[in-house]
C-alpha cells in the first residue's frame, strides 16, 4: 500500500516576493498573487498544506481596470445592522483605501475555509512604493502579461 506525499510542514522554504501593481490589471494580478499565496507555483503543492510564499504588493493605488469598471464596479459592505448596507464604485474606494481593492479580488480567489484565511495573512498590501518588508529581502514576482490580450 502506498502512503500519500506530504511535504514537510517548515517555514525554511517560504520566500518573500514583491510586486509592483501600478498599471496592472486587478484580475490578472490579483490571480498570479493568489496562485503564489496557495503555492501552486511549486511542486510539492498539496491543497490542504500551507505550502505558498508571502506577498508584497505595492503601488495598490496605481492599479488599473478596463471597460467602464472604474465606474460601475461595485464594493458592498454591511455594518451588521438594519438598514446598514453601504456601497461605493472602484473609484470612490480606490481614492479612500487602495489597499482594499487588491485585498478584496485575492480573497475572493482563495479557498473560503481556514486554510484561506491563514493564506490570506500571508499578503501585504501598501498604496505607496514603500514597505516594512526589506529585511525579508523580498524577490521581485514578474506578474505574466498574455500576448495579444487588449488593454
């Protein structure tokens, strides 16, 4: 009878990559982001292990959409309570928080269990080109563009 694979459960091979989002596409990036987080970039991938690296995402403020999404897109959020509902465009919430907007779209990619939200503390997002993180000496993650996609 053969056993199942686990990788060994270790901090030591968790890497710190950082990517600049000015003037990327929020899904695109927000999909390389999320595939780095759950480490299916690697070859000891398991779905139920933590075996994905951190993220540093700066520039959330550059970020960019296509279409009319910059003024139909919608963020919804409720206090709890009756009548509580708030909504605001892309635009509105990428002036007040920018950070949000990318934290949004990589959470809503990751799997909605605990995993999923363990994963997703593993992601850092600042609007501006600064971070705390240079003692991790993070790499810098090429986000893939698709040849021929239109902008």
């Amino acid at each position: 009878m053969e056993k199942t694979y686990l990788p060994p459960h270790s901090n030591a091979d968790q890497k710190w990559f950082v990517v600049d989002a000015a003037d990327q596409r929020l899904g695109r990036l927000a999909t390389q982001i999320a595939m780095v987080l759950r480490g299916k970039n690697k070859p000891q991938y398991t779905p139920s292990i933590d075996t994905g690296d951190f993220v540093v995402v700066i520039n959330a403020d550059k970020v960019d959409v296509t279409g009319k999404k910059r003024e139909q897109k919608l963020y919804r959020r409720h206090s709890g309570r009756p009548g509580g509902m708030k909504v605001e465009t892309f635009d509105h919430l990428q002036n007040r928080l920018p950070e949000r907007i990318i934290e949004k779209a990589v959470k809503g990619m990751l799997p909605k269990t605990t995993l999923g939200r363990q994963l997703f503390t593993k992601l850092k997002v600042y609007a501006g080109p600064d971070h705390p993180h240079q003692s991790q000496q993070p790499e810098v993650l090429e986000i893939k563009t698709i040849p021929g996609a239109t902008h």
